[in-house]
C-alpha cells in the first residue's frame, strides 16, 4: 500500500527554479527525515510538485532523500497513521487540513498510542520544512474547494499557522482506500 500526503504550497508568478527548489525542499526537509522513524519495512519514494495554475501543468520529482525507514521494527498495521491537524488563523472546516502520517514503526508506539519522541519528530520535520519553504517564497496552505458547502469556483489557500497531534492514538485513512 502506498502513503501519499498532498502540501499545498502557493507563490505568485512562481518560475521552474522555483518549483525545482520546493520539490528539492519537500524531500530534503520531510521526506527524507521520516526514515528515522519509519520501518525498514516502509520506503520514502519519491516527492512530486504540481504546477496547479494549468491543467497541463509541469511535474518535478525529487527523489534525492528516498530509501527505506531505519527502524528495525515491524510496521505499523497499513491503515494505522499519526493524524496532523493543520490550524489557520480562520475557523470551520475549510479553514483545517489533516495530514495521515503512515509507514511509522513499532518502536514509535507503547500502550495504544504514538511515543512523544515520534510526535516530536514529526512535528519537527513539519516545522523545519515550513520554515525552509518560507525562506524561498513559498506559503504553505489548506488548500480549500468549498465554503459553508458551498463550492468555491477558484482554491482558496488558507496560510496554515500552526499544526498540531490532538491525541496520541492512530488514525485511520480508512475512507481513502480504493473500493471496488
């Protein structure tokens, strides 16, 4: 089973240098960071960024960071996963974003919840690459399509003010999995 997370990261009039840096900055600062605490039985692959602004966009991938978790332990079952909240500085559903964090090994969890060194990582890593996207330009955002289920004709981006684990036990993307 594959993991994917989807940043959202916008940047006015934005170049092909631009794009290259960020996909250079996802797998540097996130991507390859999360082998520390994921299983040798999971892999980092690769981190691909989208133009969004056309349909037939350019597509970077960077792969520099990939290879497979360093934690001798056995994997997490595949629908466990560490759930990030995002928070904006606005309210309701379309101003939050989560973030499933699969791939983490046994040793992150004791007791039916993720360890505080696991959490901490994340966070961290989440922090730093925020931080670095920052430093080039770019916005991290919760990429919202609707408002008060209404849908919106254009994305709105919400800048993302701080994310946070709410609680300590497993997620599920149970509703992401591909169904017959």
């Amino acid at each position: 089973m594959i993991f994917t997370n989807g940043f959202y990261f916008v940047k006015q009039n934005f170049s092909e240098s631009d794009q290259d840096a960020l996909a250079d900055t996802v797998d540097t600062r996130f991507g390859a960071p999360m082998k520390t605490i994921m299983s040798n039985e999971c892999a980092y692959e690769v981190t691909t960024c989208y133009d969004m602004r056309t349909s037939t966009g350019r597509v970077v991938q960077n792969a520099d960071g990939a290879g497979t978790g360093t934690q001798t332990d056995d994997s997490l079952p595949l629908m466990s996963a560490m759930v990030v909240t995002l928070r904006t500085a606005e309210r309701g559903r379309s101003a939050r974003g989560r973030l499933y964090i699969g791939g983490l090994g046994e040793a992150n969890f004791d007791g039916g919840q993720y360890s505080l060194a696991a959490k901490n990582a994340v966070l961290g890593n989440l922090s730093v690459l925020k931080s670095y996207a920052l430093d080039l330009g770019w916005t991290w955002v919760v990429a919202s399509r609707q408002q008060d289920g209404v849908p919106l004709t254009a994305m709105v981006g919400r800048p993302i003010t701080s994310q946070e684990m709410r609680n300590y036990r497993p997620g599920s993307q149970r509703r992401r999995v591909d169904r017959p």
